[in-house]
C-alpha cells in the first residue's frame, strides 16, 4: 500500500480492508482509489466518510459479491466511523460512462448492493481522474478514466431538482424528522455546502470538496449570504462556538441560501 494518506484514522481503515478483502478475494481487487473528501484533502473526522473505487479484472459474480458483503461487515462491526463507501468496478467500466455500470456493487455504511438500472453518476469518475489517491494499482493518470464535461453538467441540473429540491421542500417542513434535521448543526452544512459544490461544478467543470465550495459561494454570492456560509464553514471545520444564537434562525437562512443557489444554478449553462 502507498503511503499516501493524510490522516491516521484512513490508514487503518485501509490496513485492515485490504487484510480482510484480500483473505476473502484473494487477487482480485487489483485496484484501490480514494476519491470524496480524502482526495480533495479536505477529511474531518467525526464528520467524513472514506469514499473509494475498487476494480477487478472481471465482474464480480454472486459467490463474489457474497465475499464483498462479508467483507463490508465486518469492516462495518471494526469501524464504526468513518464509514467506507464506495464501488466495485471493472477497468473496462472506468473507461465507459458510468451510467452503465448497473451490475456494479455498491458498498454502503457495510451493506453491499447491486447498483439499479441507472447505474452511477459522473462525480467519482471525474473525481478519479483529476485527484483521485492511489492505495493500490497504477497511477491515476495511467489509467483509463471516463470523463465527459456535457454528462457531468446535465447530471448536476438533476441533482439539483431530483435530490436538493425535494431536500428543501423536506427540510422547510417544520414538524417532521428533516425539518428537525435542519436545527441541528449538520442540517445547515449538509444543504448549504453541497448545494454550493454543485454550483461551482457547474460554474467551473470541476469537482470541489463540501470546505471548497463554502470558501468559492462566500465569494461568489451577494455579502448578505455570508453569514450562513461561514456557519457552515465553521460547523465543517469543527469551530467553536455558533454563529447563530437560534438554530430556527439559522435553518431558515440556511434554505433561503439553498434556494437561492439551485435558482441560480440552473441560469449558468
């Protein structure tokens, strides 16, 4: 394994995944990336997760997608937190549009499953290949990584509707389990700081960290927003001491923010 991870907490994490799903599937993940928040040098703990890409030579069939749910359990039972998420993928499938990769096996929060007929989306594939941190197998720039700029806009204008504006419609919903989700500290940084990413990739054409879209929306929106920005930077970066004295208050800026941004995303091209 490369030494090349930031944080101690990651490289156990790491150690003790390759020991168990090398004892499971013996050389078959042939490659290990880190993509998310370790890529983008930007992990919290407590806060992150440890997002990855694992490639095997072939698809992985059911006697082998049984070993990775096995895997992913007892890594689960070892590591409450961070959790490490990600996907099972071919070589062949990182060169294609990700949208295919309907047979690939997800791992979340230790449950394994078949991706749906959607396959997945284009952030961890341009994540890959532009900053993605190799654990095992070639350099990222040795291997074949599909990216299309086009796919990934029009896949971030679906997010936006599909996923943020029905989180907002949720969250502004006082007397239910996300409008509470909104008083708490993580309810704000969640929708204001991700909806925030999605508008510099649509700005820019590229992947940013949750901390690196806080910084890029506090200089790019009216000054009026920045307050509710640097909450959410500051509640991300584990600061003392909040910004707002009322979390009512703070969850209500944070969705005229949030409104706002999808609005104002979707006019950019």
């Amino acid at each position: 394994m490369l030494d090349v991870t930031p944080h101690p907490l990651v490289r156990q994490l790491l150690v003790d995944y390759l020991a168990i799903v090398d004892a499971e599937l013996p050389g078959r993940v042939e490659g290990l990336y880190l993509v998310g928040s370790v890529a983008l040098d930007d992990f919290r703990p407590g806060v992150s997760d440890v997002d990855f890409v694992a490639v095997t030579a072939e698809p992985l069939l059911p006697d082998a997608a049984r070993a990775v749910g096995r895997t992913h359990a007892r890594m689960a039972r070892r590591h409450r937190r961070p959790h490490f998420d990600g996907i099972y993928v071919t070589w062949q499938d990182l060169a294609a549009d990700p949208s295919t990769t309907v047979d690939a096996l997800d791992a979340h929060e230790g449950r394994v499953r078949r991706r749906g007929p959607d396959g997945g989306d284009p952030v961890a594939w341009h994540t890959l290949a532009e900053h993605g941190v190799p654990v095992r197998g070639p350099r990222r720039e040795d291997v074949e990584v599909w990216t299309d700029r086009r796919a990934l806009a029009a896949w971030t204008h679906r997010n936006l509707d599909e996923y943020w504006r029905r989180w907002l419609h949720a969250t502004s919903r006082t007397v239910s389990a996300q409008g509470f989700a909104g008083l708490t500290a993580q309810g704000p940084a969640w929708g204001v700081l991700g909806v925030s990413r999605l508008h510099y990739t649509l700005a820019t054409g590229e992947i940013t960290s949750k901390s690196g879209a806080g910084r890029y929306a506090r200089e790019t929106f009216d000054p009026r927003w920045r307050r509710i920005v640097d909450e959410c930077l500051r509640i991300r970066g584990g600061g003392s001491g909040p910004g707002y004295r009322s979390p009512f208050a703070r969850r209500r800026d944070a969705l005229d923010f949030v409104a706002m941004a999808i609005d104002d995303a979707h006019r950019i091209g």
